[in-house]
C-alpha cells in the first residue's frame, strides 16, 4: 500500500470526538517526516474520500487554518463533537489526541 492510501486510511480511523496531528498520521502511515504529504492529501482528497479533515490539528494542539478561511468552520465541527479549546485557542492533547494502541497497516 502507497503513503497517500495509509495516510487515508489512517485520516479514516480518527475517531468522533479525537483529533490528531500532521505528524502523527505521517507517522502511522510510515514516513514520519510526511506532515507536509499529509497536508497535501487533505487538500486534494477529503471531499472525494469524505475524510475527517477537520479532526486535524498541528503540533501545538491549534487548528492551522487561518480566521476567515476555514478556521471558524472547523472550530465549530471540532465543538460538535464535543472537543474543547483554552482561552488561547489550543485544543487539550491530555484529553482529546487520539492515541491509537496499534495501527494495521494492512
């Protein structure tokens, strides 16, 4: 299986209610320097593989998109699922990462 089919597939296992980082899905999908890969597969492929795009988050527990392009949006589908932010915005990775006990990479 290719990088971008592992990184679906992983994208396809965050469950309600978690998130994830660029990092940490390039990881479970075999390239631990593939955060930017990751980003890239969003982009092109959330829509066409109804990917949980908006269950990931940069290395700093914050949403990457900027205010008026896409922040608010995902800000209010991460709240739905009853994810939390602090005062400064950041999401809480004690209580809301996803920390998979094993991936199949199958």
């Amino acid at each position: 299986m290719n990088f971008t089919a592992m990184v679906v597939d992983v994208l396809k296992s965050i469950p309600h209610g978690k998130v994830a980082t660029y990092g940490q899905i390039a990881t479970l999908a075999g390239n631990r320097f593939g955060a930017r890969q990751v980003v890239w597969i969003l982009n092109s492929l959330s829509e066409k593989e109804k990917l949980p795009w908006h269950r990931v988050i940069n290395s700093q527990g914050r949403i990457s998109l900027k205010r008026g392009a896409g922040y608010e949006h995902q800000k209010k589908l991460l709240l739905e699922e009853g994810i939390k932010f602090d005062k400064a915005d950041k999401i809480n990775f004690k209580l809301f990462l996803w920390q998979p006990k094993l991936f199949s990479r199958a």
